[in-house]
C-alpha cells in the first residue's frame, strides 16, 4: 500500500460563507458595469432595460467604462457598491 | 487550517493512472507525492504543515506547506528546493499580485527569476540554454512545482478558470536562475533593495518571450543598445495600459562588454528605457489606455515621414538579469514583457531559509 498526499489546495470555506446572499431583485437597487464592449452594444442596452421592467428596482446606478483593459478605478467601484443591493457586470474582451 | 487528504493505491505501477484519473497534473508525468516525500519536504523547511500560507489565484485554494511540499514531490524537488518554492508561493498569494494574472486571454504564464548565493547552493543551470532544456534538476523541478501549484492549489486549468486563447509553451516549466561567477554585476535583486548576500525570488506575470541576436562583435555597443531598446518598441505590450515590467536577460559575453565599457546594471536600465519607441504607424493604442484606435496617419505617409512616439516606458519597468553561454562574438539576449491591468506585474521576495 502506497499512502498518496493530496496536492490540492480548497477555498476557504468562512470566506464562502461571508458571502450575502439576495433573497429577491426585485424592488431592490440596482447596479451596472459595462466596458462597452462593441460586441455588446445592441445586446446591453436591451439587457438593462429588460432586467429594469423585470425587476422594477428602486434606483439603478450606472458605470459604463471606456476600455476593457482596466478595471473600473476603486473609488468609483466603492461608490457605486456602496449605492446598491445588487451589481450586473458585463465583462468581455 | 485544512489537512491535506491522504489516498492510497496498491502499487507503484498504478500511480501514472491515479494521478490522471484525479487530475492532479497538467499533462506531464510527476512523480509519487508520497507520505514519506512529503514529510521530509516539511520536516526539512522545518515549520507546521498546515501553516497557510496564502491562497493562490485564480481558484482562491489555500495553500498550506503541507499542500505545497506534495507539489514539489510531485514536482521532483528535493527538500533543499523548498525554500525557493515557498517564497515564489508568497508573491503568488500576495494581493498586489492580481487575479488577472493568469485568467487574461493573453496566456500570460509565470516566469520564476532565482538570484543570489542559492543559486550556486543549489546548482541551477545557468548557461548555455538558461531556458531549458538543459538537465538542471533546481530549474526543471522548481519551475514545475510552481506550475503544479497554480494547476492544483489555484485550479488554474484551461477552460474553467484561465481563459488564455493560445497557452504559452513556457508554462510547463519556467524558471531561471541568475548567473553567479561570470555577471560584472551585483544579482538583479539589489535593484529592488535587497542586499546582494541575500537570495530571492522574483516572479513574474510572462508574456512575449523573444530572443534577440546583438551582434557585438560587428557593431558599437551604442547599437547594442537600440537593439535592446527596439525589442521593446516592437511589442505591443507597450501600447496598452496598466503596470508593465520588462526583464532582459543577457548573456554574459554581452554583460561583460557593457560593464567593460563603463555600464552598471542601472544605467544600462536607464539609457534603453530612453531609447525605446515606436513609430506612430505602428501605435495602435489610444493614450487612454485602452481601446484599438486606426492610426490618424496609416498609410499616408512614407517611413521618413512618420513620427515617432515615445513609449513611456521608465528605468524602473526595466530588470536586467545575467545568464546564458558564453558568445564572445555575439551577445544575446531574451526578452520578457509583462503587463497587468491591475496590481504589479512582478513581486520579488527574499528566500527564508530554514535555521
């Protein structure tokens, strides 16, 4: 018999557990990202616009970025976290 | 604090299929990660075995020594590599190491940078094909521990959480170790405020990885260094925005003629930071940092005519690292470029040895 030592590492399950969960969208402040993308010009708008009739939120927030290079910058990022219940992030590159 | 799993198999000649079954290897064969290989992988770094160490992007897995020293076993590394691994371990589980790291669809891959005494200790090949293959158990074993641990600790497997359209063929095993006995210079790691008895670790988010021919028995030095210089202007990592860094490695022949003519490391770093630009025609990048732009002038103008934009690239973005064979009549060089949206594109640590 040949006693094997696993390699592999797993998240941390306390970090897992921190995490909030959202019991319903709907009603609740809403948050997007969008790098505008040029693939998703047509797509996002509608996207926005349907979660919006969806879920009727209270207020929505908005960041769209001009490049999708660089992260949106962390004061920006805090601020627009700190308005809302919820993010939708559009990513692409 | 998590305890690494224990399996078991029957036999040695079950081993290649059990590790392939559990997906604990990118492909390559490893070797048995046994209980007793592990243990004298600890026993000899001589701290706890569940001691966290951090976690490793971009899975977040917790890598602990015990979870680390099975990857170096698996790796081929004897007990001696494992302070090397350990503190390329720490500036991968360090935040100002991004998650980007490995998930760009750049297939960026990690390139492990080892300078000082320990490389002497622990006899890297440092010569003729620094890059390998060239039969160096520390550069091989260290460089696919390292990979290992991304693979295993970091869950970094294509399709699922790295997304790299082309893979890099370094990515296997990339590691070098900084020349000792033929560099004019102090190991690159003093640049970084380490002190020259010290040995570290530097890792680094790799991108291109170019050679560069610099012809110097034929041409002045002066043109060695625009040869340098414009293997940077040729790389659209330049154009783009974010942290870069940018690692030459040179032979020793080449290091040996620019410390001959009067050159330290540093303002070697200082008058190829000065020279390096490219050609409007070639700018594709907008300044902000971001999105494709055509070019306002493409096409419409000779050569001659064209003008030449300064990439703003500074001395500090720039290391120079020694190592390769010996080439009298012509230097060379490797070129490594980096660039990351967020965070810094290389983190050097000092290697704590065990007391």
């Amino acid at each position: 018999m040949i006693e094997l030592v696993s390699p592999v590492g797993y998240p941390k399950v306390e970090a897992q557990a921190q995490r909030r969960s959202l019991d319903t969208p709907v009603g609740r402040r809403a948050g997007f990202i969008w790098n505008q993308y040029p693939a998703t010009r047509h797509f996002w708008p509608r996207l926005e616009h349907a979660l919006e009739t969806l879920c009727k939120p209270s207020s929505v927030h908005r960041a769209y970025k001009t490049n999708t290079w660089m992260p949106l910058e962390q004061a920006k990022f805090s601020e627009l976290a700190d308005s809302v219940d919820y993010l939708v992030i559009g990513v692409g590159a | 604090m998590q305890r690494a799993e224990i399996h078991r198999i029957e036999s040695i000649e079950q081993f290649t299929g059990f590790v392939y079954e559990q997906g604990w290897t990118d492909g390559l064969p490893v070797f048995p990660p046994t209980r007793e290989a592990v243990e004298s992988i600890v026993a000899y770094v001589g701290r706890a075995r569940g001691e966290v160490l951090g976690t490793i992007f971009p899975g977040d897995g917790e890598a602990t020594l015990e979870n680390v020293a099975a990857n170096c076993a698996m790796a081929g590394c004897l007990p001696e590599h494992a302070p090397v691994v350990l503190a390329a371990v720490e500036c991968l589980a360090d935040p100002a190491m991004p998650i980007t790291t490995t998930q760009s669809t750049g297939s960026a891959s990690i390139l492990t940078i080892v300078t000082g005494p320990v490389v002497g200790a622990l006899k890297f090949h440092t010569r003729e094909w620094i890059f390998g293959p060239n039969g160096g158990r520390a550069n091989a074993a260290i460089g696919r521990a390292i990979r290992l641990i991304l693979w295993n600790i970091g869950r970094a497997q294509p399709g699922k959480l790295i997304k790299g359209t082309m893979g890099h063929p370094a990515s296997w095993s990339y590691c070098i170790g900084e020349e000792q006995e033929l560099t004019p210079w102090e190991p690159m790691h003093v640049d970084l405020g380490l002190a020259a008895t010290d040995s570290a670790v530097t890792v680094m988010k790799a991108g291109e990885h170019s050679q560069l021919a610099v012809p110097i028995n034929t041409v002045g030095l002066n043109e060695c260094i625009t040869l340098l210089a414009r293997g940077i202007g040729r790389l659209g990592i330049t154009t783009s925005g974010g942290k870069r860094g940018f690692v030459y490695v040179i032979n020793p022949s080449l290091a040996q003629a620019f410390a001959r003519a009067g050159f330290t490391r540093d303002n070697l770093r200082t008058v190829i930071a000065e020279r390096a630009f490219k050609y409007s025609y070639d700018w594709q990048n907008d300044s902000n940092q971001g999105d494709a732009m055509p070019c306002p002038d493409l096409d419409t103008k000779a050569p001659t005519e064209r003008g030449i934009v300064v990439a703003p690239i500074t001395p500090d973005e720039i290391h120079v690292v020694v190592g390769g064979g010996e080439a009298p009549q012509m230097g060379q060089c490797v070129s490594v470029s980096s660039r990351s949206s967020a965070g810094k594109p290389m983190l050097t640590k000092r290697i704590r040895f065990p007391a």
